[in-house]
C-alpha cells in the first residue's frame, strides 16, 4: 500500500507539494475525529450521572458540534483539493504519455495495438492517477484512526484496548492474501479489457471489408467471444474478491462480540461500568470499520498497481539515441553503407550487407517481390529503427547525428496508405507547416490538383473530412497527402507508388500532383509496376533482403536477369483479359 503511494507521489511529479498537502489535511481530520471519539466517552458520563449536570452537557455538545463542522470542513476542501490535484496530474501523466509516444521509435510503436494503446492513454492513466486522492484518505483512516481509537479506549479500560489491537495481527494476513488474490485477477481482466478494446477497433474499422466479403457474422463472433471472454474473468474476479470481504467481515462481528463478552465479565466483576462498556461498543464499531475498508480497497491498489506497471512500460522505452555532435546536413544526397538490419524478436535479416548511394536529386526504384525488402530501406530512411550494422547517411552526415525532428523536416512521405486526421482540410494541408497562411496552404492545393474538388464542397477548406479521411474518395486523400508535402518542400521525397490502387482519373490527377512534388528532389520509389520507374536514373532490385542488380532501365533488360524476368512478366500481363 505505501509502495502504490510511493510510486503515486514519483507519477506527481511536479504536483507532488499539492499532494502532500493533501496528505496533511487528511491527517489534521483524522486527528479530530479521535478527539471526537474521545469526547463521546465523557458526554456520555455526563448524561448518565445523577443529577445531569446540563451545564457541561451543553458545553461538550458545543465543542463535540464544533469538532463535526471542522472536520467536515477539512474533510470538503481536501476532497476538493484532491480531485482538482488528480486531474491535473491525469492531464500531466497524459501529455506526458504523448510526448513519449511522439519520441517512441516508429518500431516500438508499430508493435502495439491500437486497443492497447487506447486503454493505457485513457483507462490505465484514470485508474492510477483519479484515485490518489482517496488513496491518501483511506491510508490514514486504515492507520491514523484505529490507533487513535485504541489510544480512547486505554483510558476507558486498557484490558479491552488489548482486546482491539488483536485484530491488527489478524487483519494483516487477510489483507496480504486479498492482495496476492487480486492481484492476479486484476491483471487477467486487464489483459481481457486490452483484448476487448483491440477487437473492437479492429472490427469498427474493418467493417467495409467484412460487409464485402460476407465475414460480418464470423467477426462479430469473435468479438462476442472476447467479450464474453472478459465477463467471464470479470464475473470470477468477483467472486474471489467476496471471499475475503466475508472473512473480514466475519472476524469484525467476532471481534466485536469478544469486546462485548469481556466487558459484560468485567461488569459482573464490577471492574466495569454498563456505560463504560456501551462506549466502547460503539467506538469498537468505529474501529473496525477501517479495517474492512482496508480489505475492501485492496483492489483498488492492485488496480493502481497494475495501471502504474503498464504506464511505467512505456515510458520506460529509450527514445533512438542521438550521437554527439550534433550536425545538419547541406545537401541531401544519400547513401547506405554496408547496412544490415533485422526487426526486433526477429532471427531474419531483413536486409543484409545493403551498400548504395543516391546522388542530389535522382530518382530511384526500388522493385523486387514482397519481403524482399523495399519497405524497409525506406523506414530506415527515416530512422524507424537503428541499424544492427553498417551506416545510413544523408548528406554525408550519419543520420544518427541528427536530431528526429531535424532528420523528419529533411523527409517528406507519400504511401498508398493514406493517414488523414478528422480535422478540416485546410488543417490537414497545413499540419506539413503549422505557421503556413491560407494564401500558401491554397497554393499548395493548386500544384496537388485538389482546389478544384475542395472548392466544391459545402465548407471548402473548413470542411471536415471524418476519421482517416472518410469523407473524400482513395484520389482525394491522395491529393490532400500531397499536397501536404508540397507544403512542407521537404528535400527527400518517399513514394510507395500511391497511384495503383486508384482508378484511371484519380491516377491521371494524383500523377500530376507527383510530378510537381518530386521537381528538383531526391526521390526513392517503391514500384510495383515496372513502367512507372522507366525513366528512374537508378533501380535497385531486390531479393531476401540484398541488392541483386542495379542499373537504368536498359541496362538492367540487357542484363537478361531477375528485372529482366520481372519486365517480361509485366508485359504478357497486359494483354491479360477477363473472360466472358
């Protein structure tokens, strides 16, 4: 419990002062209420004795309704303070996740899910930062309270207060074994709750694929069975969690039942008074009461607990290291020097021993099978992950020694996979350029071929295009992507041939676009049709993750070899038609 603090308090951070004042306040109310409790004894006394003296009655209910009002007055503005305090470290811990997953390398983050994602930024973030403050209050109530109640009722009778510190020990196993208990619940219905949240995402947006190829009821069955999966584990977590909760409950009633038996022995013994003995019942009672909650709230902290472990996870992943010194390049030639690259958890190179440079301004191919690589070449690029060996340089300047944003702003991206926000699409536009005005975001749109289209719908610029871009055609995105990079003018321009899934006019449009983005840059091209790339000044022909061939176009036919093969495949596959 006071470890779950102690990493609450390190997550504060800055808000960790606010906090603790929260703490001192806690402990202030704490404190008045054992005075409270202690003053019930004598107003007890009071009322009992004979004659009543009213006088004193009056004055401890002055100073007992006084007490109550403070107290409540303490108890409301550290609630207060709490919650405003939480919100503000949830809003922190989440920037701060953000900020983390901006830095995280590209391979990291491509090997979590969307769902997975999802709950740590919202559930995980909620479930160990928004109770803070209650876990503040019930650490001291679990604590501060029964000792003060012990310390009552060693003035009353000192022998019952032995009595009462009896189910400390007790208590202490239970709560052990509640912990152990659930925390092994809790993080299967964690791991059932990230499952759930995935299979969702997945099925909303796989939708359209499902509804065309009849897959609709298969899907949705496995998302029945995730969800039934996770009430399964949900509905046994429950029931483990109740066995405790009684036996504490259990032990509470026998605890409170021994008080009672001993004092009604100590009246019979006339070492104790019935009044004696009906105020420490109920201060008995009070006692515990903490206790319970302590048991209660056990899952709480493993809750917390687990939250904490999956936030720390990620935050704990180094961002790519930046060598010193630090350069920026002055041209934007590139070249890999005997670069061998493998995927994290894998045995496979991805690509072995690469060597090839790409002078200012060429345009480059690269073709070969799926898995062979071409992929990869291009994230490397753009540093989606370190080189195991070899080098990758840009400008002569080894990428490493560039900061990310530097080594980002020097890279513009066109993939067939377009990635629009559901923002308007003159935000869209101007994401490339944050500070770029309206007059160049239209110009930018102009050279992409998509004023025209934008101009004619309802809100022009301002119109919202819905999540990923739902709202615009496969050409439309297309040309808002370019358009994009357009007016970001970055020197080096990655195409993953974006005109081969679209139709006829949509390819003419977004091909014109292209053309007027890759003017006076370095380009690299993964082509998938051999004709698109005859003009390349350089094809690169991969296979298992090595260069077999390199040349221009003719050089490579002559060559009678693996472009060679390709080309005449490509070729005889035009004349393909369907039959009738």
């Amino acid at each position: 419990m006071l470890k779950t603090y102690s990493r609450m308090m390190t997550v504060a951070g800055p808000y960790k002062p606010q906090l603790q004042k929260t703490l001192r306040l806690s402990i202030l109310a704490s404190i008045i209420q054992g005075i409270i409790f202690a003053l019930f004894f004598p107003l007890l006394l009071t009322l009992t004795a004979q004659p009543i003296d009213s006088r004193q009655v009056w004055i401890l209910l002055v100073i007992f309704g006084l007490l109550v009002f403070i107290e409540g007055c303490i108890r409301w503005q550290e609630l207060n303070f709490s919650w405003l305090t939480s919100s503000k470290v949830a809003h922190d811990t989440r920037l701060r996740l953000a900020k983390q997953l901006r830095q995280m390398p590209l391979q990291e983050l491509n090997r979590r899910r969307a769902g997975d994602l999802n709950v740590i930024m919202s559930g995980n973030v909620s479930e160990s930062v928004m109770w803070i403050g209650s876990l503040t209050t019930l650490v001291l109530q679990t604590i501060v309270t029964p000792l003060v109640i012990v310390l009552v009722t060693l003035f009353i009778d000192w022998r019952l207060a032995l009595a009462l510190l009896v189910s400390f020990p007790l208590a202490v196993p239970i709560y052990r074994y509640v912990r152990t208990l659930s925390k092994r619940i809790l993080k299967a219905v964690s791991a059932a709750d990230v499952e759930t949240a995935s299979r969702v995402v997945e099925y909303a947006q796989g939708l359209p694929v499902l509804r065309a190829t009849k897959q609709v009821g298969v899907r949705s069955q496995h998302l029945q069975t995730a969800l039934e999966h996770q009430r399964q584990v949900q509905a046994r977590g429950q029931r483990l969690a109740n066995l405790p909760l009684m036996t504490m409950a259990t032990l509470v009633e026998v605890g409170l039942m021994v008080v009672i038996g001993l004092g009604v022995l100590f009246i019979l013994q006339g070492s104790l008074s019935v009044v004696a003995l009906f105020a420490l019942v109920v201060i008995a009672m009070r006692f515990s009461e903490p206790l319970s909650l302590l048991v209660a709230y056990a899952s709480v902290f493993d809750l917390m607990e687990i939250a904490l472990e999956r936030i720390e996870t990620v935050m704990a992943i180094p961002p790519l290291p930046v060598q010193e010194p630090l350069a920026q390049p002055t041209r934007f030639d590139i070249e890999f020097d005997r670069v061998s690259f493998r995927y994290a958890e894998q045995t496979e190179w991805a690509l072995q021993d690469v060597s090839f440079q790409l002078p200012v301004r060429s345009l480059t191919a690269l073709v070969g099978p799926s898995g062979s690589g071409k992929t990869t070449i291009t994230r490397l690029i753009s540093r989606f992950a370190d080189v195991q060996k070899g080098t990758i340089r840009l400008g002569g300047i080894d990428i490493q020694r560039m900061q990310p944003a530097e080594l980002m702003r020097c890279i513009s991206v066109v993939f067939q996979d377009v990635y629009l926000f559901d923002d308007t699409i003159l935000n869209n536009i101007r994401m490339a350029k944050p500070d770029a005005t309206n007059a160049e975001v239209e110009a930018a749109a102009r050279i992409a071929n998509c004023h025209e289209f934008i101009t004619r719908l309802p809100n022009g610029y301002e119109t919202r295009i819905g999540e990923i871009g739902s709202a615009l055609s496969g050409g439309e995105r297309q040309r808002i992507s370019i358009a994009r990079d357009i007016l970001k003018d970055a020197p080096i321009v990655l195409l993953d041939e974006p005109t081969s899934a679209l139709d006829t006019e949509s390819e003419v449009a977004v091909q014109a676009a292209i053309n007027r983005l890759v003017e006076n840059k370095t380009v690299i091209v993964i082509a998938h049709r051999l004709s698109t790339v005859v003009g390349a000044d350089l094809i690169l022909v991969l296979a298992d993750g090595q260069v077999i061939e390199r040349g221009a176009h003719r050089e490579l036919l002559a060559q009678q070899g693996r472009y060679a093969a390709m080309w005449a495949v490509q070729q005889q596959s035009q004349g393909w038609r369907i039959a009738a």
